[in-house]
C-alpha cells in the first residue's frame, strides 16, 4: 500500500513539473515576444527622430541659403544701377531667379501649419520686393540712371525687404524651436522603451534560471528514480540472462560464419563457370582437332604426336575437373608442408580461367626452396580470394602479379608477427588502388566496398585469420592510381627444405611448310598456345599456309613481314585486346582480308562486334573449319563489313 501511495505521490510531483516546465516555456515565449516588440519601437523612434532632425537641419540651411541669395541678387542689382553693366543685371537676373527657386523648394519640405503660413507670409513679400527691384533694373536698362538711382535708395528701406528678414528669421527660429521639442518627445520615448525593455530581459533571466533549476531538479529525480529501479532487479538473473544470450547469440555467429565462407566459395565457383567452359572448350578443341589428325596422317610418327597431343589435352581437361572439385568441397582441415611457388604454379589454369582473357597473369619466383605448413585448400582459397579481388579492382582489365619469396624479419618489423624467417607470397595488381581510410578497414569483417549482392565482406577478413592461424601476417600497400599489394607472411616449416618441381611447360608450335600457288596464306591469332599449335596443324592439313600470332597487338607488324594473307583467323577473348578490337584497328589499312572469329562462349556470337564476320565456335572439326573458312570468304567477297569496335 505504501508504494502505491509513493508511486501516486511521485506521478503528482512528476505532472506538477511538467506543468511548471510548461508555464516557463510559455512564459519565456511572451517575454521573448514583447522584447522584440518594445525594441522594434525604441528603433522606429530613433529612426523618426534622427528623419525630423534632418528635416528641421534641411529647413534652416535652405532658408539661410534663401537670405543669403536674395542679398546676392540686390547687392548685383546696385553695382549694375551703378556701372550700367549689363552683366551685372544679368547676374541680378540670375540671382533672383534662383531664389524663387529656393523658395519652392521650401514651400514643398514645410509640413507644419504654422511654418507654412510663414511661408505664404515670404512669398507675398518676395513678390512685392520684386516689383520694386524690377522696376529700378528696368529703369538702369533704359538708361534713367538718375531714376533708377531714386528708386534704388528708396527701396533700401522698404517694407518688403524687412518682412522677408523678419518672415525668414521667423521660420528658422520656429523650426529650431520645433526641432528641440520633436528632439526631447524622442529621448523620453527611447527612454520609456529600454526600461521597458531592461525590465522583459530582467524577468526573462529570471525564467531561465528558473527553468535551468526546475530541469536540474527533474533530471536528478529521474536518475533517483532509475537508480532506484536498477537496484531493485536481481543482480544474479541479470548474470545469467546475459550469459546465456551471449552464449547464445555467439553458437548463432559460429554457424553464420560457416554458411557465410561455404556461400563466398560458392560464389566464386559460380563465377568460374563461364571460364570453365571456355577452358574446356579449348582442351576438346585440341583433342578433337588432335584425334581427327591423327586419323588423317600418313606416318605412324605423325600419328603419335596428334594422339600424344589429344592426351595432352585430355589430361589437361581433367585435372582442371579435379582442380574445381577440390576448390568447391567442404572438409576437414589437412596441413601438410607446401613449397609456395608449386602452390602457385598449380593454380595457373585455375587463376587463367577465373579471371578471364583480359588480365595477364605473371608468377615471379625468388625462393630457393622454403616450405610453409598448411591447408592447401585453404591456401589455394587465399590466393584465389586475393587474384578475384585484384581482378575487381581492375575492372577485367589489367596485369596480375603473383610473388613468392623468403624473408628474415626482425623483431616489430611486422604488426603481429615476431621476428624469425618466413616464406612470403605477394600479390600485385594494376588496379585504381584505395585511399588510407578504405585500407585501414579492409580487414575487419563484412566491410566491402563492392555494389551490393557482389561481395559477402569476409574474403580479406578469412585471410587475415588464416595467416593469423598460422602465426603470420599481412600487410597491403596501396594507394589511390598506384594499384595495391597484398603481402602474406607465413612461417617457415622447420623441416628439410627440398626445392620443389620445376613445371615443364610445353610449347607446341607448328609451321605449315610447302609454298603451292593455290593455298591460302592465313594470319591465325590465339593466346593459348596449345589451341595455336592445334589450329595452325589444321590449316596446314587443309593445305593452307598458316602464319601463328600469340598477341593481338602484335598482328599489324606479322602482316607487314607477310605480305598475301586472305583470312585471319582469331580468338575472341585475349589479353589486352579483343579480337573485334584488332579487326577494327586492322581494316583501315586491310580492307581485302576475310575475318573468321573462334570462340567457346556461346554467347559471343551475338556480339555486335562480329556483325558481318563469320564465327566458328570451339570446339570443331576440320570439315567444319573448312566450311567456316569458305563461308567468311564468301561472305568478304560479297561486300566486306568493317567489325565493330
């Protein structure tokens, strides 16, 4: 019963503030608005005052200027009755017209009744001083000097001439007395209006004072009354509410973390399709074309060698299968000691067809045989991660290198790792780089700075615990336009180094020999070195006469060193040039030659760079290759098209 009555007694206390909090606020509002008032009125007096003294300033001024012209213009008037001079009675002339003028314009800023009845007062004695100088000035023009003299000293001591002084002395004197009272109603205004205004400001720090105590007051009332609350909850199943949400939600991480990592190297596998394809495509190219050779051939050693080369592609073809099949299982760590460039050197086929014909790949091998223990598939997963996001950051477009080295480091030379020796594999692209703001984060899990749906964010936070797992380091250099490197550091394996397997690699090349008047002299461009042998073999079963071309840029200079070629033969998809590219840098300067385009993707030949060429899709037979060929030299001799860019 007591704290009900406590809990009705703080909510009364709790309304009460609120109100008074309320009644502040309003309060504060009205005095603000009221300053501003009595402030806006205090201006607009001063400014009236300041307008009506420059007013009355105006008067007085025009009207001494007014005196003054009047006494110029008779004093004119006497030297001209004196001299005859007519340019002294035009300057008399002069004179009064400008005070008629000065006149006006007195008339016209006069705006009390009293002043203006003065000035009807001048007005009537100007005119009538007019007519007598008039007079005196026409008597001098017509040479009555003795009249005009008469006149003159008798209008000397006129009336008119002493009403205008006396009307004019009167003005200016009406004026400053107008001026002073105008001046003194202002000052007590002015005045009235900063008391008035003294007072609001008075009460109004008065308001905030007391909506500062009144706030101070309610936010210590409330941290009483949440401390009160906080003490009045069990400690103990807090704890143990805590623990087991924590607990929770760290099992709930665990298993994201794992779908996360099978979901990224799914990812990846799917975007190793397309070029697996196309990998494949290649291989049956070169056991396909090799088969139907070797059926051909008339010699038995001529015979083995296309057999030997349709093995070759064979086995090619199938360890790329186990290469994708490794890369796509999910399994059980297996550490074993692993020579980093055959880890490297491996995966070439794999890193070819991953990143695609436009990045060219290059392995540089500066070890003398250091091993480091590890998963391979985890390291193979490593490097693969890394070359796919080099592959990003240049745009499909570039050159990739892969380093493989061994280092002593000295004690803090590294952030996390100690001093000691350690087998180093570096990766370089030619990428758009990151700023140090982007570099810094690159580690921490989920950040990606790919489009959403292109990047899970935990590719470069897997490697950063992986080396981590290995008591290593990484560490990356990059800056914006400068590309990126990103060095692993694993630990040397203690074991006996042995140097590892130097690859062999086979680089079949064949010339087609004989120079029979009717073959037809043919400019084949591929890449792949086995596709080239195999194609270049075709060409010459054909009875052709097949010139090899393994760089897209170099076309232009084989075509000047051989003179008659009709077809060019090439790939689509290579490194730094595509073949609709060549042949549309190439047709300038060599309208007359066929294009016949070879590709394994499917949908390159819809591609609006083979509009008017004719496409052979790998893989094919030599009937085939014989058609495709007949085809583009009928369709060039129809009307040739210039490929598109």
């Amino acid at each position: 019963m007591a704290a009900v009555i406590e809990q009705e007694d703080q909510g009364r206390v709790g309304r009460w503030r609120t109100f008074a909090l309320i009644a502040l606020a309003v309060t504060g509002m009205v005095t603000l608005v009221m300053l501003i008032v009595t402030l806006g009125h205090a201006n607009r007096e001063r400014d009236r005052a300041l307008a009506l003294q420059a007013h009355s300033y105006n008067v007085m001024i025009l009207a001494r200027t007014l005196a003054g012209t009047i006494a110029r213009s008779e004093a004119s008037l006497g030297r001209y009755v004196i001299s005859g001079d007519n340019r002294l009675g035009q300057l008399y002339s002069d004179e009064w017209t400008l005070a008629d003028a000065q006149l006006e314009r007195l008339d016209l800023i006069i705006d009390e009744p009293h002043q203006q009845r003065l000035i009807e007062r001048l007005r009537r004695a100007y005119d009538e001083r007019g007519r007598e100088l008039s007079a005196i000035a026409l008597s001098t023009t017509y040479h009555r000097n003795q009249q005009a003299y008469g006149l003159y000293y008798k209008a000397s001591e006129a009336a008119a001439l002493l009403r205008i002084n006396q009307t004019l002395n009167a003005l200016i004197e009406g004026e400053r007395r107008l001026l002073d009272h105008r001046t003194a109603d202002a000052k007590a205004t002015v005045l009235h209006s900063n008391r008035i205004a003294g007072g609001l400001a008075l009460f109004g720090v008065a308001l905030a004072l007391g909506g500062v105590l009144l706030a101070w007051l309610t936010v210590r009332t409330q941290g009483e009354r949440a401390e009160a609350r906080a003490e009045a909850h069990a400690e103990r199943a807090r704890a143990e509410e805590l623990a087991g949400a924590v607990d929770a939600a760290t099992e709930e991480l665990k298993v994201q973390e794992a779908k996360l990592r099978q979901a990224q190297k799914m990812d990846a596998l799917g975007q190793l399709t397309g070029g697996i394809a196309h990998d494949f495509n290649n291989m049956l190219a070169v056991v396909l074309g090799g088969l139907e050779l070797a059926r051909r051939a008339d010699r038995i050693e001529d015979t083995h060698r296309h057999l030997d080369s349709a093995t070759e592609g064979a086995h090619r073809a199938a360890a790329l299968t186990r290469r994708l099949l490794m890369f796509s299982r999910e399994e059980a760590l297996s550490p074993e000691p692993l020579h980093a460039r055959q880890l490297v050197a491996g995966m070439r086929d794999l890193l070819d067809r991953t990143l695609g014909d436009g990045i060219k790949v290059t392995i540089e091998d500066r070890g003398s045989g250091w091993t480091l223990f590890g998963d391979r598939t985890q390291m193979e997963n490593a490097i693969l991660n890394l070359a796919v996001n080099a592959r990003d950051a240049m745009e499909g477009r570039g050159e990739l290198t892969i380093r493989t080295a061994e280092i002593r480091v000295a004690a803090e030379e590294l952030p996390r790792a100690a001093a000691g020796e350690y087998v180093l594999l570096s990766v370089t692209d030619t990428g758009a780089g990151m700023s140090p703001e982007v570099a810094e984060r690159v580690f921490e899990p989920f950040f990606t700075t790919k489009p959403a749906g292109k990047g899970t964010g935990l590719g470069l936070s897997q490697i950063f615990g992986l080396v981590g797992q290995m008591n290593g380091d990484v560490t990356i250099r990059t800056a914006p336009g400068a590309g990126t490197t990103v060095h692993l550091y694993f630990p040397r394996h203690q074991a006996v180094d042995t140097p590892p397997p130097v690859p062999e690699h086979a680089m079949p090349a064949t010339e087609a020999a004989g120079e029979e008047a009717d073959r037809l002299r043919i400019l084949v461009v591929e890449d792949d070195p086995r596709v080239l042998a195999a194609t270049m073999a075709a060409l010459s079963e054909l009875g052709h006469d097949p010139v090899s071309c393994d760089d897209p840029r170099e076309a232009e200079s084989v075509l000047a060193r051989h003179p008659g070629v009709r077809l060019i033969v090439s790939d689509v998809l290579m490194p730094h040039q595509t073949g609709p590219e060549m042949v549309a840098m190439l047709r300038p300067r060599y309208p007359d030659i066929a294009v016949l385009f070879v590709t394994g993707f499917a949908g390159e030949a819809q591609a609006a760079g083979f509009e008017g060429h004719e496409v052979l899709r790998k893989p094919f037979t030599l009937v085939g290759l014989e058609r495709a060929m007949a085809a583009a030299l009928a369709r060039h001799t129809e009307g040739p098209v210039c490929a598109a860019a």
